[in-house]
C-alpha cells in the first residue's frame, strides 16, 4: 500500500498501541519522511526525540495520563451537547482516549516533535489573536511521519497534551 491517497484517507488515530518493537530501518524511514517536510524559510525547526526506553515512555505516560483526564473532563461537557449520533461517536473516542493514557508506555516507541519559537517564522506573533502560523512548521513533519507510519503498517496518533508540562 503507497498511493499517497489511500494513505490519507485511511491514516487512522490509533489509540489501541501493539506493544510490538519497531525494527530501525522502518523508524529511519519514518523519521526520513518527517524530514522531508516543508518549513518556513526551509529551517526544519523541530527536532525528533524518538523514546524507547522503557523508564522514559513511563515518565511521560505519567505526565499525559493527568493531563488527560483533566481534558477529558472539557470533552465530556461537550459530548452532552451534541447530536445523539455524534455523542456516541465522540463516547468511543473518550474511551479510546482513556485507553491511550492509562497504557502509553506500552507504545513500543514515542516520538516527541519539539521545537524552539525563537527558530520559527511566527509571521503572526504580534496580531492581536492565537498565532495560526507558529506550529506550521512542525505540524507538515508530524503528518509526513503519521503518513510514513501508515504506509509501514504502523499504528501511530498525535498527541499534543504533554505541553502542559513543558516546563517539567
């Protein structure tokens, strides 16, 4: 499977992880894919941790799993106001959630994109609103690497709670 199309229709958020290890010439790949990808001023201001030691994926699981919960108390709020059709859809995707952060550190590997703002072009930093731009150039790698991911038959999810915690 490698129609660019089909990958894209078919990339999944996957919260139910196989615990299975990922060889290295298929993380290179994914990593390589991520790389790829086009940045502002062609600065690729993030870079990769890939975390695979078992000791390092609990530290952030303990991290993700009460930042989670404390989201998922927002989620909850708004899954009561939708439509009964939606609602039951968003109801798996909570328990789908609550698999992910209560089993994370069983992921066989966990890939942190960071970056630093002062490396990116933020154009926007000074309107008066949310700056739309600030993650473009790290968003376009995370998406070539989830697509890398599908294409090798990995399971793969964004997740972007453990910023709570950036100062940690």
């Amino acid at each position: 499977m490698n129609d660019i199309y089909e990958m894209m229709s078919t990339l999944r958020a996957v919260r139910r992880l196989r615990p299975d290890p990922i060889p290295d010439d298929v993380m290179d790949r994914v990593l390589q894919a991520a790389a790829w990808a086009p940045t502002g001023g062609n600065m690729q201001p993030w870079r990769v941790i890939v975390v695979t030691s078992s000791e390092r994926k609990q530290a952030l699981a303990d991290i993700y799993k009460p930042a989670w919960y404390r989201y998922a108390k927002g989620y909850d709020k708004r899954i009561e106001q939708l439509p009964e059709d939606e609602a039951e859809k968003a109801r798996r995707n909570r328990i789908a959630g609550d698999y992910l952060a209560d089993h994370l550190h069983e992921a066989p590997t966990i890939l942190m994109f960071v970056a630093d703002p002062q490396m990116m072009a933020i154009t926007d930093a000074k309107l008066d609103r949310v700056s739309m731009v600030g993650g473009g150039s790290v968003y376009t790698a995370v998406q070539n690497a989830m697509l890398a991911a599908r294409t090798e038959g990995l399971g793969c999810v964004l997740t972007t709670l453990h910023c709570l915690a950036e100062e940690e």
